[in-house]
C-alpha cells in the first residue's frame, strides 16, 4: 500500500498542479484584459496592472483550488482506468475504502495548502495590490464614500480593560494608502447617549496596541444638565498639537470594512465580529464569510471524492476530455451553489454555519451516492 499511496500522491500532485497553473494563467489573462482599462489614470502604468494581478495570483488559487483539486484527480483516475491500471489493482483487493483513503491523505496536503494560502499569503497580497494600485492613481481608499468612511467604537474607563462609559462614532474623510487617517471626527457619547464631546482631527497615526496619535485637535466639551440660559458657558473648546485615542479600531478592522470578507482571514474576520457584537451591530454577512473561511478548504476533500466513480468509467464510456468536462462543470456548479447558498443565507437570516457547510455537505452526499450505486453494480 505504501507503494501505491507513492505512486498516487505523485501522480495526483502532478495533475492538481498543472491544472491550478493553467486556471491560473486563464484567471490572470481576464484581470489583466480588465486592469487595462485603468492604464493611464493619474500614474497607474502597465507595470502597475502586471503587478496588480500577479498579487491577486494568491487570492485567485485559493478559490480555485477545489476545482483544480477536482480535475486533477480526474484526470489522474481517468488514466489509470484508461490503461487498466485501476482495474489490475482493483483485481490486486484494492477496495473503494482503500482507495478513497489515499485520496484523502492526498487531500489533506490541499488543504493544508488552501488555509496557508487563505490566512497568511491572499490577504497580504490583496492588500498589497490594492496599496499598489491607490498610489499609483494618487488615490485615498475612501474617496469612494460622500461623506468619508463611518463606524462605531465604545469608550472604557482607563483605557482598553475598564467598564464601558459611553460610546463613541468615528467619521474619517479619508485613509491614505499607508493607513495615515486624514479629516478625523469623533463623536462622543456618554450611555445615556448625551453628547459629551466632539473631537476634529487632522490627521492620526496608528501606534500600535490600541493607540492612535492624533495632530492638530480641536477639541468641544459639552456639559450635561446646563439649562439654556447657561448653554453658551457649558461649552468648551481646547486645541491640541497632538493628542493620543485608545480605541478598539485597528488598521485591521478598517482593512476590513474596503476588503471582500471572502478575501480576508478568518482572524481578521473573528476579529471584526467581535467588534461589531461589541457595539450591538449586524455581523450575519461576516459570520456566513468567517464560516466559509473554516469550511471552504475542506472542499477540497469534497472535491476528490467527487473524483473517485471516475476510475470506475472506463475508457469506451467516454474520453477523458470529456470526464475532464465534466469536472470543470462540477466545479463551477460547487462555486455558483457556494455563492448562491451565502445570499439566500444572508437574506433569510440562515445560521452561518449551516449556509457555509451545506453546498459542501450537499456535494458529499451525492459523491457517496454516486459511489453507493457503484459498489451494488460491482
């Protein structure tokens, strides 16, 4: 067995990795057809769209390696039913147990692959490319929002670790692409949700755990229970050089609310859930992308099991272009039932968990089926 479980590692390997190289050209081709259209705006040049798909690369393998998962193991099972090879070590007792156990040993080296690629390189480099890209336009990430880009934070008493006193909105103008926050205002409630003081910054520096340096402050203290006669003495104004925020939004969090949450890792995510329970606000469409993050690369077993009735067709029941096809078919069919199962989950209030696990449960149940039917003709 161990000779065998050699042989198709090797084999397999080889094919899932061809086909990845080849989806892979074909992806990059469409992207950098669709960044040429940017070329020429403000600095952007061909390099920088030759750059910018290159570091999409990353993100683009991740999705498809499922697929390529899935035609690679077809292509591989197809020809050792094509040569008999799979008949000879089936007549060998090789058992369909046997075999879908090596598939999965197999597997796990995808997708050990898939959540490397998901966690650590796709988010840098996505992030990367969209840094790339902003300062070759000359361009700020939130120039794209009106009225600059808003969120929510609460307000402890001594800094990160103490009681929640209040709560406080945030309003940035502008995010430059190496994450300086020019145009700041902050909002602060106490938790009868009385104004207690409006803060107008320049511009803010993140400094590391929690910290944000802000520079040219202008800060307006509201004084609560002042009657109208006395209105104009409750308020106080103080400017400020530079003056430090602790607040629970990281650069992180605010990576997030540009980024795809499919694109993102599931720490950043996790992390970003918190924050948003933290201040009793929607987190459906991030737990369904958190989910999809855990579940996703276990696909990619899903897929290889599908793989497994093709070493059962022989080569007069169809080519292997065709069985080739057909698992490009059953790959886009598993990524459009993906997709189409994350929005009717989001619009029907679907736990998260259930609306990423069930595409994948789905196709599992039909590759058992498939191989039940086999092994009763067998």
């Amino acid at each position: 067995m161990k000779v065998l479980q050699r042989y198709f590692t090797t084999e397999i390997v080889r094919s899932v990795l061809f086909a990845l190289a080849v989806l892979l050209a074909l992806i990059a081709f469409f992207d950098l057809t669709s960044e040429l259209q940017s070329v020429g705006r403000g600095g952007y040049k061909l390099q920088h769209a030759f750059f910018f798909v290159l570091l999409g690369m990353p993100g683009n393998a991740y999705e498809l390696m499922p697929i390529a998962a899935l035609i690679g193991t077809i292509y591989t099972l197809s020809q050792f039913a094509a040569r008999s090879e799979f008949t000879i070590m089936r007549a060998s007792s090789m058992s369909t147990t046997m075999t879908a156990a090596m598939l999965f040993k197999i597997g796990l080296i995808f997708v050990l692959a898939t959540v490397l690629i998901g966690e650590f390189i796709a988010p840098k480099s996505a992030e990367f490319a969209e840094k790339i890209k902003l300062r070759a336009k000359g361009a700020s990430i939130s120039q794209q929002f009106k009225s600059g880009l808003w969120s929510k934070d609460v307000i402890r008493a001594g800094g990160m670790t103490g009681e929640v006193v209040g709560s406080r909105f945030v309003n940035i103008r502008e995010i430059r692409p190496d994450g300086e926050l020019q145009g700041v205002k902050l909002y602060e409630f106490d938790r009868n949700q009385h104004l207690t003081s409006m803060i107008l910054a320049g511009h803010a520096n993140y400094q590391g755990t929690h910290m944000w340096r802000m520079s040219d402050v202008v800060q307006t203290d509201f004084a609560n229970g002042a009657s109208v006669e006395d209105i104009t003495r409750s308020i106080a104004t103080k400017k400020f050089a530079s003056k430090d925020l602790v607040s629970e939004i990281t650069p992180e969090i605010l990576s997030v609310l540009f980024a795809d949450p499919d694109r993102m890792s599931a720490y950043n995510l996790n992390s970003y859930i918190g924050h948003l329970k933290e201040n009793n606000q929607h987190t459906e469409r991030y737990e369904i992308a958190f989910w999809k993050k855990v579940v996703y690369p276990l696909s990619v077993l899903v897929m290889m099991a599908l793989a497994l009735p093709f070493a059962y067709l022989h080569f007069r029941a169809g080519g292997v272009s065709l069985k080739i096809f057909t698992g490009i078919m059953i790959g886009v069919s598993f990524q459009l039932v993906n997709t189409l199962f994350s929005h009717l989950g989001l619009l029907n209030t679907w736990p998260p968990f259930v609306t990423a696990a069930l595409p994948s449960t789905l196709f599992l149940l039909v590759a058992i089926g498939v191989l039940w039917r086999i092994e009763r003709r067998h």
